[in-house]
C-alpha cells in the first residue's frame, strides 16, 4: 500500500495511518518524524534542518523534500508507505510527484479523511499529550484517559494540552489547512487518485479503507 491521507487537523490521521500500518507492514512517514529522526542522527540534511529550527524559522520546502527523498529510498518503504498529513501545500505535491516518478513509485490511491467541524473541535481540545518528547502518547480526556494524577500509561511522565490544541489555536490552524491544504483535493482529484472517507469512528474508517479497491 502506498498512500497519501489528507484531512484537517484533528480528523484522524495518525491514528488511522498507525493501524494501516499495523495492519499490512506499511510504514507510517510524517515530516515532523522524519525530520526529528534526521536531526537526531546528525545527518547533513538533519543539521540543515535543525538550524532553520533553531532560529525559529520554517524549514524550507526544497530541504523538506531532499529528507523526504531520502526517507522514501529506505528498504523498510518497498513493503509500501502511508504519507500521514504530506503534502501540505500544492508546491509540495508537485514537488513529491516529481520524486516519486524518478523513484519509479506510483501511489495507489490519496485518501480524504472527512468529519464535521464540531467532531474535529471536541477531539482536539479533548486531546492530551504525553511530556516526554521520546514518548508523545496520545489520550483523550473523554475516551482515552491517561493514568491516575494525569501520567502517561507508557513511561509516568506527565500528560499535557498542547499550546497548539486550545479552542483559539485550533481555530486558527483549520483556517490555515483550508487556504493552504484543502486545495490538494482537487489537485489529486485531477490526478484521479482521489478517494473521500467519512472518519468518525477509527474502527469504521479502517474498515473502509481497507475495502478501496487499487
């Protein structure tokens, strides 16, 4: 399986990227994974990165995509690959096309994952983060509690709600995904690799997916 899942913030990305890849032996592949890992390891390309960072600046997208080129080219990527919330942009999914035909990989399908705006809303700022940034469990205040005096169930570090999950950044960073990433639907959709999934239960987006005929 080699797919892209696109969705706002809060729909379900990771979770249904995680048990895709569960599932089949497909790799999950964020930026935000692949560049820790790249700076973590002191590769060139991680310093590059790590520098932008480190001055508060985005890191551009020609270095985003030399790392990305360089995650997809690994042996684990041939059982195939789940692009969780990449591309971002039109820019990037030019970019990314471009990379995959020199690599010779073709996507099976780009799936949507869709869900109504109060759904979004109440995971997110329900949504809690394990402290320990070589853990980062994820709980759910409602449905996923951590441990008794709020820890993690994975390590004992203390769980937390991140700056970037109150109602107002929330807010913010939805208004942001639909100028700059709902344009992608249509981009992929020219690109006829475009398949739409309703994603309010895991368990039944899965199910769905796993149905998607290649």
């Amino acid at each position: 399986m080699r797919i892209i899942l696109l969705g706002s913030p809060g729909v379900g990305k990771g979770t249904i990227a995680k048990l895709l890849s569960q599932n089949n032996g497909s790799v999950q592949i964020s930026t935000g994974d692949i560049l820790r890992s790249a700076i973590k390891e002191g590769t060139e390309l991680g310093n590059k990165a790590k520098k932008y960072m480190d001055e508060g600046g985005l890191v551009p997208d020609s270095l985003i995509m030399d790392i990305m080129e360089k995650r997809l080219r690994e042996p684990d990527c041939r059982k195939g690959f789940i692009l969780d919330g990449f591309p971002r942009t039109i820019s990037q999914a030019s970019q990314l096309k471009a990379i995959l035909e020199k690599l010779g990989i073709t996507l099976d399908y780009v799936i949507n994952l869709e869900a109504p705006l109060n759904v979004i809303l109440e995971r997110l700022t329900t949504r809690r983060t394990c402290s320990n940034q070589t853990c980062q469990e994820i709980y759910n205040i409602r449905n996923n509690p951590p441990a008794e005096g709020n820890k993690c169930r994975k390590c004992g570090h203390m769980v937390v709600q991140r700056d970037d999950e109150t109602q107002e950044a929330i807010t913010e960073r939805i208004r942001v995904y639909n100028e700059k990433t709902a344009p992608l639907v249509g981009f992929y959709q020219k690109e006829k690799l475009l398949r739409n999934v309703e994603s309010l239960k895991a368990d039944e987006t899965f199910a769905e997916i796993k149905t998607l005929k290649i």
